[in-house]
C-alpha cells in the first residue's frame, strides 16, 4: 500500500516478513508490564517548591453542608488541591491499568477514597466535584472545556 506520495506504508508489513530473535533468546524476553502494587526500580525525585501564586488558585476548603464521620474523624470540610505533574502521571498510569474514571483524580485531588467522594449528598458533592473540576488538569479535560 503507498501513501499519495507513492511512497510504501512501513506499517502494511506481511508478519512473516518480520525477524523473530532466535529460540534460545525467546524464552528470556519480559515483555510484561509492571503489575500494580510492584514497586518501580526507583521513584523519580521530586522537589518540593515554594510556588509564588496565591494559595487561593491552587487550592480551596470546601465547607460540607452535610459534615460525616470517616474512620473516626469528623470531616466538615474537604480540601480540594491542583495535582502536581509527578502526581498526574501517577494517576495516568493506573488509569491506564485500570480504566480512566474522574473519581480517581478527584480523590487524588481531596485525598478521601474515590467510594467516599462518591458518597457524598448531592449539594456537597457538586461543590467538591465543581472545584476539583476546576482544577482538573488539562490532560484530563475532555474537548471543549
């Protein structure tokens, strides 16, 4: 198959035609991906900066209408925060093991588990949801927004 150019598409290849490595290197081969849970050969540093923005417009306290205790912790506000590039691609990756749902990057952003976030009555749950929105990088905002 050629493009409008006449030039060969590299990608329509017969797979016979491709090399294979010989037996005995076959079986020493790990094309398998990290499993989740197994720790990485090292974790990348990270600095910790003093960002000069106003606090305000990395993150927001927001006052729950309807407070609830969680593992015996009175929660009356939720603290909704921008991620950090390090932490965006952490929940890129298990997003990619596990399939993407905002809620994990909701709760990346606030800290509470997924379940609770989700569990919130639905005046609370807007203004957690409608801030972290905000905040949500833009790798994660769908087109449009």
């Amino acid at each position: 198959m050629s493009d409008k150019h006449g030039n060969a598409d590299r990608l329509d290849v017969d797979i016979s035609e491709i090399p294979l490595p010989p037996d005995e290197l076959t079986e020493a081969l790990d094309n398998s991906r990290p499993e989740a849970g197994r720790p990485l050969a090292e974790k990348p540093e990270v600095a910790a900066l003093d960002f000069l923005s106003d606090a305000g417009t990395r993150e927001a306290d927001i006052p729950l209408d309807h407070p609830f205790s969680l593992d015996g912790r009175d929660i009356r506000t939720i603290k909704v925060r921008k991620l950090t590039v390090i932490e965006v691609a952490e929940v890129s990756s298990r997003a990619g093991k596990t399939g993407f749902d905002l809620y994990d990057i909701y709760a990346a952003m606030t800290g509470l588990p997924a379940a609770v976030l989700r569990g919130l009555l639905d005046d609370d749950g807007e203004a957690v949801i409608g801030k972290a929105y905000d905040f949500l990088p833009r790798a994660f905002r769908t087109e449009g927004d």
